[in-house]
C-alpha cells in the first residue's frame, strides 16, 4: 500500500539567492501581501498540509556591513513581514490550509506568544501552527539588548520551559468554560478557567490567557533541531520536526531517533512527523530542470555564496579556506548547530569543494530535487517508502514559477500516484497531519506530551 505524504510548503522569500533575479521572478514578494495572498492559495488548491514562513528579527550579518562587507550582507533574505502579522490575513482568503509561523523563544515572552498563537487558531477555525526555535542569528541579539547571543545550552533551557509555559497557558480553560448565558447573567464558569501559577527559572507567568479555549487547544509545533537538546526538544514537546538532512540513510537514522525519544518521553512516535525539507527545481524533462538550476545558479556571484555561508557556519570566514578544496571540520560556535552539521554532512557526502558548498548553500539549505515532476516524485515516494520521513517541506526557489510548478505539477502527480490527498478530509491542521487531538479525550495510543 502506498504511504502517503504530509506536504507543507515553506514560502521564503529570496531563498535561491540567485533565482529571484529571473525575468520570470517577482522578488516584491516580501513585503506584498497580495503575492502571499496568491501563494496560500495555490497551496490550498493543491490541498497542501500547511505554509510555513521563517522569521529573524535582524538584517543578515549586520556585524559585517558595518564592517563594510556590504555586497555579501545584502541579499533578499533580509527583507520580510513579520510572518505572525501576515497569517491573519491569509486566513480570511482561505478556508482549509494550516498556517504556521517562526516565532523564537529567545527574544519572546511566553505569554504574549501563547496568547498571539491562540489567537490565530481561533481567526483560522483551527488551522494555526508555531515554529519553536531558539534563534540561530547572532545578530539578532543586538537588537534585543544584548550585545551577544545566549549560549547555546542557555538558549534551549529557556526554551525547554518557555513551551511548557505556552502549553499550560493553552489549556488553562476547559472545554465549555465560556457560557455566555444571557439568562444567568453568566459569561463563563469559574470553575472551569485556571490560573497556571507557573513559577520558573526562567519565568513567572500567573495566567489564564484572554482567549479562552482555542479549536485546536493546543496550536501545531513545529521544531528544526539537530543538536543534543534539540532533539530532545523536538521529541518532548514538537508535534512536527522539519530537518535538513540529504542523504537517504541518515534520514532515516536521525527519524528513527526522533521516534525512539519521543517513546522514552511517554509518547506515540506516530504522532510526531518529521518532515525533510526540499528545493524542488521542475522541469518538463529531467535535462530541462537541470537547465533551469544551472541558470539560477549562474545567477549567483561568488562573493555572495561565500558571504552567505558565513552566519550558517557561527562566523567562519570561507574566503580564508583553499575554495577548491574539501570543506574542513568546523569548529563548534555558538549559532545553529544544524548548518553546521549539514555543511560538513552536504560537502562529505557529494565530495564538494568549499566554492562548491557555498553555492549549494546559497541554493537554499535543503536538500536539491532537480528533475520532471515524475522524477521528483519518485524521490520522495522512495524517501517516504524507506521509513526516512514522513512527508516535506517544500522550499520553491522563487515565487510564482517556483510555487506553481510545485502545486501545479508536482502535487498532481503524487495525487495520482495515491501518494497524496486529493481532497481535504479534516478541517483543522492537526487534522491534515494525523496528529493527536486535544479538545477530546485522549485514548491510550494518542501519546500527549
């Protein structure tokens, strides 16, 4: 029986640093909510899971354009929404797609996140999703008060106690609790609103949120991390794990280990997805695809790609390195440690050399589909098949030809392979998922955290 595939797709604008200047490219994408308007859309008629929007609070590598290194520091991925702002909006245009955003532990309160979150399930009927990340950008630091970034460990403690606060906060009215009896007299029962007294290392939150009891109860939560305490994050708390990971073996030993936790943690490791992420590059023939990411790529200088590949690596300088030869071990810093790995990982794996990760990277970090909307297919039907996820999240390298070819020809081609939805069955994001419901009963197999 064929297994079918959770789909989200990541709208990035400026991911491929070079495609957004194809003549076919509308790079106003990020900061036009008309264009995002469109987009959702096309993923919704695809009958897609969710779109998904990244956030850093801060312009890439600040540190060097004051430095002068304005050329390298100034790409498209600096400039975008606050992704919580623009969700609002696509969920009036739309009516069954999730709609998930980053929002990062490190500079938020947990309060003011819960609350924000609520919110949006409660103006999507149920369809909102928070991406839990603890900020990889050193830069962003500066722009909280902070003249660095917390130590890596620091930051996850943080965060480890700021989704419990979020999660507590959720459930802090019972099903029922607002009454709004116009006979009594009575806007909600007492005894069913709690306060979560929570009283923490980190924070001192009294509650119950403003919002009541929200449809889904407790919004979806999405996690990337590698890193020791990033996986034991994700297998704790996440309902979605998305990883960067490019090779088919490793995959499936990084999701075996994701589910392996989660069983430790009490539970059902098929209540957690994990979802790989991917840059499909279509074509109508497989040589047509490849010529397409060959022009895209030539569209990159190689300033830029070195430049990029800076900030994913905690501050290493490439330009320093022989660009013809291997990348070399990496020391440990205090940004991301996902990139790090990947980077290593990407240049081990396809035998690259340092100009030629770079590039790769300044592709977009995710693993590279190239081919006919069959020959993609293939791929993720044999990933999924392998036991190496559980379905992707798709990176379009630009917007609208990135995202039309995948909604319009990929997705239909995994739909009548009967590898993917060909209607929505479900009307809230948990639902698409497969994942446990909160404003029921949970049975034994549901597996809460």
């Amino acid at each position: 029986m064929t297994k079918m595939l959770s789909l989200a797709l990541f709208l990035f604008p400026g991911y491929h640093l070079g495609a957004w200047r194809l003549p076919d490219a509308v790079p106003e994408l990020d900061l036009t909510i008309e264009h995002y308007v469109r987009a959702a859309k096309l993923a919704e008629e695809a009958k897609l899971d969710a779109i998904f929007f990244e956030d850093q609070a801060a312009v890439r590598r600040s540190n060097d354009i004051l430095a002068g290194d304005t050329y390298g520091a100034a790409n498209p991925r600096s400039i975008h929404f606050d992704p919580t702002m623009v969700l609002p909006a696509l969920a009036m245009v739309t009516t069954h797609l999730g709609l998930a955003a980053t929002s990062t532990t490190t500079f938020n309160d947990p309060y003011n996140l819960a609350r924000r979150f609520s919110t949006l399930d409660f103006l999507s009927h149920g369809r909102a999703g928070w991406n839990l990340v603890t900020s990889f950008n050193e830069d962003e630091a500066q722009n909280f008060g902070l003249d660095a970034h917390l130590a890596h460990a620091a930051r996850y403690a943080r965060a480890s106690e700021f989704v419990d606060v979020v999660t507590g906060l959720w459930e802090s009215w019972e099903k029922g609790a607002i009454t709004r009896d116009k006979k009594t007299g009575s806007y909600f029962d007492i005894e069913k609103m709690h306060f979560l007294q929570h009283a923490g290392e980190h924070f001192t939150v009294r509650g119950p949120l403003t919002t009541g009891r929200s449809p889904q109860v407790r919004p979806v939560i999405f996690q990337a991390g590698s890193s020791e305490p990033g996986r034991e994050l994700a297998a704790r708390t996440a309902d979605v794990v998305f990883t960067l990971q490019s090779d088919i073996v490793e995959a499936k030993a990084f999701r075996d280990d994701i589910r392996a936790r989660a069983v430790r943690f009490g539970r059902n490791p098929e209540k957690i997805k994990i979802l790989v992420g991917m840059t499909p590059i279509v074509g109508t023939t497989d040589e047509d695809a490849r010529e397409l990411a060959a022009r895209m790529m030539a569209l990159i200088p190689d300033d830029l790609a070195l430049s990029n590949l800076k900030p994913l690596a905690g501050g290493v300088d490439f330009r320093e390195f022989d660009l013809n030869a291997p990348v070399p071990e990496l020391p440990e810093s205090n940004a991301g440690k996902s990139h790090r790995e990947a980077i290593m990982s990407v240049s081990r794996d396809q035998n690259l050399s340092v100009i030629e990760t770079a590039r790769y990277f300044a592709e977009g970090s995710y693993l590279k589909m190239i081919g006919s909307p069959a020959s993609i297919a293939d791929t993720m039907q044999e990933w999924r098949e392998a036991g190496a996820c559980d379905g992707f999240l798709a990176v379009p390298t630009h917007y609208p030809t990135g995202v039309e070819d995948f909604t319009g020809l990929v997705v239909p081609e995994l739909q009548r392979r009967g590898a993917f939805r060909t209607e929505y069955t479900g009307a809230h994001l948990r639902d698409h998922l497969g994942l446990t419901k909160y404003d029921q009963t949970p049975t034994a197999d549901d597996g809460q955290s």
